[in-house]
C-alpha cells in the first residue's frame, strides 16, 4: 500500500462566526493575506516532510472558500515538483467539468510530469456542485464535456507526429502539437473518484485507479462495480490493488486520548466542507432528474453506516463514530494500523490510502507528530501488508 | 363551445414531440415558461374557445425527445420554424411566455412567414442592462421559497407540496428544470445579439408583463418592446412573472384582444382564398 498526504490548504480562521457559507459566497475580505501566505508556505512545508519521510503526495483544488486555499491545482503540482524528490504527485482531482480548455490541461501536466521527472498522477474529475457557481460552467451535460475532454487530453499526450486536428461537439483546436511531452509515457496514470456505481463501472472498463472519498463502509459496493466494469473487457484477471484508493482521516499519537484530540481538527474537514448556502449546492445538470425528483419527495439518499450498518452524521458525529464508519483512522500506530488493514480487507484489498493528515487549525506541530509517527510507526507495516 | 382534439402534433421532423392541443379556430403557438408546460392550462382553455392552442412541451422538457443537435436556443427556434413549415400552420399566433417568450423571439427575428401576431409575456432574452448589473433574477441559486416568491404574486402558487404529487409528475420538474439550464445557464437567460435583431419583428407584437413580475421588471419590458417596432406594452395587474398562472383570465383577456384583428385577418384570407 501507497500512502499519500493530502492537506486542503484550508483558512480556518474563519471558520467560526461565519454567515452561514463558508464556500462560493464568503467576500475574500475576510481573509488577511499575509496570514494566507504564513499558512501556504508551512503546507508547503509540511509535504516536504512527507516527501523526506517516504509518504507520497496528494493536491486538489476548491474555488472561493475558505476551506481550501488550492484555488488551482496546476499551482501546488508546480511548487511540488520542483522541490520534492521522491514523492508521487497525486492530483485528485483535476476538475476537468469547471475547465473551458483542455489544451491547457494537457500542457500544465505535461510540463509537471516533466519537471517532476514522472512522478505526476492525473486525477481527472467533474468537479463538485456548488463550484459550478463559480466557474459558470453548466452542469447539464458535464459528463459528455468530461469524456471529451479526458479523449483530448489523451491524445494530445500520445500524439507525438502532431499536429493533429480537433473539431468536435464542445472543443476545437487546429493545430495541437504539445511541448513538452508528458515524461511517463505513453501518459501519466490516470485517477478517477466517484460515488456512483455506474461511474465506477466505466472505469473499471478502463483500468483507472478508482478512489472512493471518505465514504467508509458504504465504499464496497462502488468497488464492487469497479471489478464488474474491470471484467466486462474479458481480461482474465481481478483487478489489482493498486487500482483502488480510498482516502480517508487519519490522527496518530503515542497515545490515544492524544490521538483523539488530534482527530478534533482533522476532522474539521468533515464539519465545515459542507458549510455552503442552499442555493450553490444542487445545480440544475449535476444529479439527475431521477435523484433530483426523490430528494423533492424527501427520499433522502443513503447515509454513511458503520460497519455493522449503523448511519452516522459526517457533519456531528461523534470521534468513535467516524473511526467506526472507516471514515477516520485514529489511535496508537498498533491501532491506526489494524482500523487500516481492516478497513482493506473489507473493500477487497486497497493499493493506495489517501490520508487527509492534516485539516483546519491543526498545528504544524501536531501535524509533523502525525505524519512522523505515521511514516516510521504504519507506513512500513502497510507498505509490507 | 370549443371541442377538444388531444395530440394532433406529435412530432417534428420525426422528433416525439409532446403537445397539448386543444379548440379549433386559428392557430395559436403557445411557447411556455421554463417550469414546463402544465401550470398554464387555464389560460389555454379560455384561447382555446377561439383558438386551436398548440402548447408544446420544448424539446428536451418533459415529454418531448431533444435531438442531439439542439443545445440551445438558436436551435429550439429552428425547431418550432420546422414545426409550423411542417403542421401547416399559416397566419399563426405565437404566445412565448418567459423563457417561451425568447424562443419566440428568436422565432420571429429569423421569419414570420407563419405568423400573424405575436405575444411576449414577461420574456427573458434580452441584455439591457451594463455587465455588472444582472436583468434576470437568476433561478438557478436561489432558494425554492424564494424563487416562488419572485414568480407569483397570488398566494396560491406559492405553495407546493412534492409529497403528494405522483412520481412522474415530481419528475417532470426536474426534467424541466435540467432542460431549462442546458438552454439557459450562460449566458445567463438570453442571447447578447438577440436585442440588435429584434428590429426585424415584423408582426404586431403585444409585450404583455405582470406588474409585479420578480424576475424580470416592467423596465425590462419596457425596454424589450421598444426594440421591436410594430409593439404595444401593457400590464397586469396583481400578476407576478407568469400571469398566465396568477390572472389567467387577464392573461387571455389581453392575448384575445389584441388578437381579434388577426382573426378577422384569418377569415378575409379563407375568404379569399
């Protein structure tokens, strides 16, 4: 098992006393830059820890919020591959529903694979509902542009007797002929995250590595049909391990009523990301008029259960019930070890944790304690398991 | 005493194509509001007593197959150009509600060789105001209370209750819904060339607007017939954005006044003919 260590870049000096909307509509006076840019360069810091310690390296992006001050990817992906050596550079994702142009993906990943020496993992994703506010893209239809893009994207990385021609139903280009030309050949891997079982499908079909975000024990059935989709193309085998990724929380400590503090801020992730006026969060395009119609008769859709089926709130829930939904991994390294292993086996076996390491107002301090102890105390045992 | 014919159109160019039809008379093209097709029935029913009413279901809403091809307006006013050209509907008179009213625009601004007369009621459609300045209330980020609070101005309305609707008509809405932000998420609810073509409308037109729309002003529809030259304006009162719904007597009221000279228009053509 890989081990990335993922951090939203978050403000959350905000995060108390806000209007009711941390995201889209927060006026970014709010914000004091020079304390922006104290918090940036310590993230920046704290995955070149990572990197020292053997951890591999997970970026993403959010728009207009003060719970990530990623506001692009290609930014973090940029300073990371330069100053890190060994880490992969796990992008997920790169919302490809929110970009008008991806020739321009096709470069700015290219040109990171290089600088990086191949170390770039493209995440490639749609995009979450109330950005759309932002990027003014429509979510009707954003799954067609996504695959087109994803087409492009492609072939742009693996034309190498260019230029070619693009002329389809949503991008045109006459002459695209990329420099430099992606490092790992014939492209970096491809990633994909999703919640549903037909997009888990599809990419099973296509031998992308899946990740499932912080869905704990709900996340079976999504791998399930991910091996259905990875069957469907007569290969002889199951799919490996390594084409599947969960992230998940993590708090570590020599103890754990420390590590149980720890987890407080770490899982202030899950408290304060789905903070956004009701106005942003359901787009027309983004569910379907099938789901759409059953949340307007009050047909809820599943919640996050433990193992044993118990639902729990992500927003409220207790420390014991996120650790017991597989959404937090929390405890003595012995402990956060076993939640892991356990947590795997469940899913069918998991290449790769993305480990949200640090969130919210987690110190650097604790923060470097969580990931040192995460890197000498579980990393090995799971890089073995 | 009007008689009803259900689904004389069904389709256009092969394409399903789901109609209320109703009364005999001259043809009347009502384009509806982009909450879908139902909510104006009452209206429909006073202008079917002299009307043969055609009330589509837009290509893509509720009901209705959308060709692939057609992603946005443009194409939607192609299509209704095909519907009249094929159903044989000559001297019609095209009603566009709202989002209906700009596809009727759009219709009229490229040919009114099938109309006689046209009718915006509260349309969208049109940029009047500077770049900073949103003309629409935007539907699309607004709370549903709101929203319904923009749109009526009687109590009625306002009030809707899911739980008792059947499935099917619970998603209709969210069929219309989707269907209305593929034509109309950005630019936000019109064309920015759409104002510098309506000078071509060469039909009378009535640009008729609830005195108390919440989603587009009277200004707004001011402006809008102003840019057309054959216009008449006027209001109704205690009607918000869809006054079909709110006042749909005033609504056929005005629609069948205005139109009166185009069916005495219709019967000296018969008579010639």
């Amino acid at each position: 098992m890989r081990v990335y260590h993922f951090s939203e870049q978050a403000y959350p000096d905000v995060w108390e006393g806000h209007p009711g909307t941390l995201r889209v509509s927060l006026p970014n006076g709010r914000m004091d830059p020079d304390r922006a840019a104290d918090l940036l360069h310590r993230y920046y810091d704290e995955w070149l820890l990572a990197d020292e310690l053997g951890l591999d390296i997970m970026v993403n992006e959010h728009h207009q919020t003060a719970t990530c001050m990623s506001s692009t990817c290609i930014v973090a992906l940029s300073v990371l591959a330069r100053i890190t050596k060994k880490a992969r550079l796990l992008v997920l994702g790169y919302p490809m529903g929110h970009r008008p142009d991806p020739l321009r993906a096709a470069e700015e990943l290219s040109t990171i694979d290089v600088i990086s020496r191949g170390r770039l993992d493209m995440g490639f994703v749609k995009g979450v509902p109330y950005e759309f506010a932002c990027s003014n893209q429509n979510a009707v239809g954003v799954m067609d542009r996504f695959w087109e893009a994803h087409d492009f994207v492609l072939k742009a990385m693996t034309t190498h007797d260019g230029p070619f021609n693009w002329e389809s139903e949503h991008f045109h280009y006459r002459n695209v002929n990329i420099w430099p030309r992606p490092y790992q050949a014939p492209h970096p891997p491809i990633w994909s995250t999703t919640a549903s079982r037909g997009t888990a499908r599809v990419l099973g079909a296509k031998g992308y590595v899946m990740a499932c975000l912080g869905s704990g024990y709900n996340s079976r059935p999504i791998y399930d049909a991910y091996r259905e989709g990875f069957a469907t193309l007569g290969r002889g085998s199951e799919p490996s391990a390594d084409r599947f990724a969960y992230l998940g929380l993590v708090a570590v400590a020599d103890n754990e009523a420390k590590a149980r503090e720890r987890a407080v801020h770490v899982a202030s992730y899950l408290r304060t990301s789905p903070i956004v006026a009701p106005e942003f969060r359901n787009p027309p395009g983004y569910l379907s008029p099938e789901d759409n119609a059953r949340i307007l008769k009050g047909q809820t859709p599943p919640r996050t259960r433990t193992k044993d089926g118990r639902p729990i709130s992500m927003f409220d829930g207790s420390i014991q019930d996120l650790i017991d939904a597989g959404v937090l991994f929390c405890g003595t390294p012995d402990q956060v070890y076993s939640q892991i292993v356990e947590f795997s086996d469940y899913c069918g076996g998991l290449g790769h944790l993305l480990m949200m390491g640090q969130a919210g107002a987690m110190s650097h301090a604790d923060t470097v304690d969580n990931l040192t102890l995460f890197a000498k105390e579980v990393l090995p045992r799971l890089k073995s398991h | 005493m009007s008689r009803k014919v259900e689904g004389r159109i069904s389709s256009v160019r092969g394409h399903r194509i789901d109609v209320h039809e109703v009364g005999e008379g001259p043809p009347l093209l009502f384009l509806g509001a982009g909450i879908g097709n139902d909510p104006g029935r009452a209206a429909i029913e006073i202008l079917a007593r002299k009307f043969r009413v055609i009330a589509p279901s837009h290509p893509g809403f509720a009901g209705s197959e959308r060709p692939r091809s057609i992603t946005t307006v443009d194409d939607l006013s192609y299509f209704y150009l095909d519907l009249l050209q094929e159903h044989s509907l000559s001297g019609a008179v095209v009603v566009g509600v709202s989002f209906g009213g700009w596809i009727a625009s759009e219709i009229a601004v490229k040919s009114t060789a099938h109309i006689s007369r046209l009718v915006l009621a509260d349309a969208v459609g049109i940029k009047i105001g500077d770049r900073e300045t949103r003309d629409i209330t935007d539907v699309f980020q607004i709370t549903e209370d709101n929203l319904r609070k923009a749109i009526f101005a009687t109590p009625a309305p306002r009030v809707v209750d899911y739980k008792s609707m059947t499935d099917a008509e619970v998603l209709a809405i969210t069929q219309n819904r989707e269907a209305l932000a593929r034509f109309a998420w950005s630019p936000y609810m019109h064309n920015p060339k759409l104002k510098d073509r309506l000078h071509r409308i060469a039909v009378p037109t009535l640009v008729l607007w609830g005195a108390e729309d919440g989603v587009v002003s009277t200004a707004y529809g001011r402006a809008y017939c102003a840019a057309i030259p054959a216009a008449a304006f006027a209001t109704i009162e205690n009607a918000g954005h869809l006054a079909q719904i709110d006042q749909p007597e005033d609504f056929a009221r005005h629609v069948l006044d205005f139109t009166s000279g185009a069916l005495t228009a219709k019967r000296e053509t018969t008579g010639a003919a």
